[in-house]
C-alpha cells in the first residue's frame, strides 16, 4: 500500500488551505472520498437515476439492479452470511436507533439490563437511556482502566442473567482502543444477552467478520469509508431481524395494506421505509471495492503505525499530555491529546492556519471527558491516504502552536 499514489484518487489534495497542502487529519469525523467513488456517484445520476423496487422500465431495472449489488458488496465486505442481514440506514446513528426502537423497546422491561462502557459515543449511550426510561430497564456501566480499555473479568462480573444487551464501540473514537468485542459478545451470549457492536471507527480501518466476531448487531456509517455522506449500515443476525419491528413505516416496506391493518416485506426491505438513499448506497459499494482492492490488512497495519508514531512524537513534546493506550499498544489510528492550559478549538485554529486539519472539541463523548478530567481534547486521526510527512507537519505545527501560545502554558 502506497499513499503518496493512494492520495492522487482523492481530488481534495489538490486544495490550498490557508497557503499550505492540506494534512486532513479529521478522518474519524469524515474520511474524503476517491474519485472512483466520485464518479460512480455520477454515472448513477447520469446513466440510471430512477427509483429503486417500482418502476418496470429500464432506468429503474438499472437503479434496483445497482442499489441491491451495492447490499451483496457491503455483505460481503463484512462477510455477512446472506446480503438479506443489511440494512440501508443514513449512519450509525440511526442504525443504533433502530435496534434501540424496533427491538430493546418492545421487549425490555423493569429489572431487565443494558451493559455498556462509560466511555461510548453519544449515539451508543443517548438510545439506550431513552430505551431504560421507556421500559423501566436500567444501564450498568462497565468499568474503565486508567488508558480507557476493558478488562474481560469487569465484563464477567457485570454481565448476569439480567442482562438483555451488551454494547460497545469496537474502536473507541476518542481513545483508539481496540476493543474485545469478540470475547465480550462470548460472555453476553453465555448470559441470554445480545451483543450490539458500533463499528463506526472498526469497518473503515480493519477486516471485519461478523461471523468470526458473532455480534448480534454491527452499526456502521458509508461516510467514514471512503463512501458519501448520508449513508450507513446495520447488520443484524437473521433471526433478530426477523423479531425486530421496524422503525419507518410507509412505502416500499410493505406487503399487504388493509385499512386497519398492514403487514410487512421481510428483512432488509422492512426496515427501509420509503425511497431508500439509492446514490448513497451505490457510493458506499463503490468505496467497499475502493477499498477490497487496496486491503483492509494493509489499511489497519498503515493507520495503526502512523498513529503510534504521532504517539511517540506527542509524547516527547514537553507541554502535551496523551490520552489513551500508550505508544506500542495495539491500536485504532487516532490520537487525542491537549497542549497544557491551552483550549484544543485554539490548538485547532493555528494548526489550521498550516493547513493541518484536526477535530478538538467532545467527540460526542462528555461522559468519557469527564472521567478524562477534560472539558475537551484536540484528536489527529489518520487513514490510508496519509504519510509519515503528515505526522511531521503536526509536530511541526504543533511546536509552532506551543510557541505561540508559550505565555499559557508557563
Ligand atoms: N464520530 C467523530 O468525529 P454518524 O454520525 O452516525 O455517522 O456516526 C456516529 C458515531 C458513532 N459511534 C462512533 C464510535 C463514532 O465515532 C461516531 C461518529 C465522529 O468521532 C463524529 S461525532
């Protein structure tokens, strides 16, 4: 894997930020898209732009025939038995949700358990209290070590005949940590519970099996994948599906509709309601082959060692603290750090006027700030289409951050 080629597919490198190259270093927020993405996206509206699942003529054979590929290749990316276990969503937001909705709140009930992590995105914490408030379940928390990863004897003492779900981020998106989610769904499954994994920072970056994982349920968003915003997955096991209700009730997922009552099509289609986002879908195929074709073992081997070497060089620059697994450990390809007694939305601001792209703020994840001690924290997240250079030039800008601001510091 080569990302001084890979980034020639991705037009946004020819953009000036401020004067400089851009180092997009925001790709857990966003990944940019290649330029067969690109122009998949608008061969679809030029060459069968229509809907999907009604009309008989050409154009919408063509749409129907691209949309449901697009479902065989996103199945096959994640290596799901059957291409009928995923779902078209809008992101892994929405993909939450909908277990949330059609499946924890018809079914849970007072005394009944949800067993999560503290340090969650919103998006898989923010569900689950609206599902306890719902049914009278209630959330335990798994306890975090001091560098924010899970020790699989907390997972076993928390984790009882109680319990009805167990979540967790397979990468954290502020921490990086990697986490068991293979051995945690082991120990869910021993209990009754279903195991709901959010895949946002893990199917991106690294090979992913549903089978060898036995998750019940994996969330996912297109556009942290090379694919366009406004698309997401979620997979679920055939049988779950089956008992899930679905959230959007309305066109294209139904069978029969009687005046006081209606009946559904089966799993995927029930779970999309109305015109389904078919450009979107067709992109998020166009960049599962973008990315087959490079390897997504190659993909994890290159974000892992660029993060861990903006690890060491963090590390060594006086005035920084690091927050996370430590340098060597096995991780996803983000680093979070703050530059002592400066707010990271100004750390952000200089780097930016070199060109360095970075997210600062909560990351969607207050309660982790909290037991960090942080309101916020500054986060450089790599991919395939940075290089080692991109490191440098945050360091660079970093120290040029430190000297600005040297008067804060002390
Ligand atoms: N995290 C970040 O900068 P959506 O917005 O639905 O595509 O993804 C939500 C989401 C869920 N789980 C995890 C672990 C995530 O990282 C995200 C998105 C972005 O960290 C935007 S807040």
């Amino acid at each position: 894997m080569n990302p001084i080629e890979l980034r020639k597919d991705f037009p946004i490198f020819e953009e000036k930020i401020n004067g400089h190259p851009l180092v997009y270093l925001d790709s857990a927020a966003t990944s940019q898209k290649p330029r067969q993405v690109l122009d998949v996206l608008k061969r679809y509206y030029e060459h069968e732009n229509s809907n999907v699942h009604r009309g008989v003529h050409t154009l919408g054979t063509r749409a129907t025939e691209s949309y449901e590929q697009a479902r065989e290749k996103v199945a096959t990316f994640i290596h799901a038995p059957s291409a009928n276990q995923v779902v078209f969503t809008r992101g892994t937001t929405e993909s939450l949700n909908m277990i949330a909705y059609g499946y924890a709140r018809t079914r849970f009930q007072a005394g009944d358990e949800i067993v999560l992590p503290p340090s969650e995105h919103h998006s898989n914490l923010i569900p689950w209290q609206q599902v306890a408030r719902a049914t009278g379940a209630s959330i335990k928390y798994l306890p975090l070590q001091p560098d924010g990863t899970i020790r699989l004897e907390d997972v076993e003492a928390t984790v009882t005949e109680k319990t009805k779900l167990v979540t967790i981020a397979h990468v954290s998106n502020v921490l990086g940590t990697i986490n068991p989610v293979k051995e945690i769904a082991e120990i869910a499954h021993r209990h009754g519970a279903i195991m709901v994994v959010d895949g946002a920072q893990s199917v991106p970056h690294m090979p992913i099996d549903v089978v060898e994982l036995d998750c019940d349920f994996l969330a996912f968003s297109g556009h942290k994948m090379c694919g366009p915003t406004g698309i997401g997955v979620l997979y679920g096991k055939k049988e779950l599906f089956e008992q899930m209700e679905p959230t959007y009730f309305g066109g294209e997922m139904i069978d029969v509709v009687e005046l006081y009552e209606s009946t559904w099509k089966e799993a995927p289609w029930k779970f999309e309601g109305g015109t389904p986002i078919i450009a979107g879908a067709i992109g998020l195929g166009a960049a599962v082959d973008y990315l087959s074709a490079i390897g997504l073992d190659a993909v994890a081997e290159h974000d892992a060692k660029l993060a861990n070497l903006a690890m060491e060089r963090l590390q060594a620059i006086d005035g920084i603290d690091v927050y996370g697994p430590q340098a060597g450990v096995h991780r996803g390809g983000l680093v979070t750090f703050n530059l002592r007694g400066v707010h990271p939305h100004d750390v952000a601001t200089v780097l930016d006027t070199q060109g360095v792209a970075v997210r600062a703020g909560h990351h969607c994840a207050q309660p982790l700030m909290r037991i960090l001690g942080v309101g916020s924290t500054a986060r450089a997240s790599f991919y395939l289409y940075n290089t080692e250079d991109d490191v440098e030039h945050l360091v660079e800008a970093l120290q040029q951050a430190k000297e600005f601001f040297g008067h804060a510091i002390g």
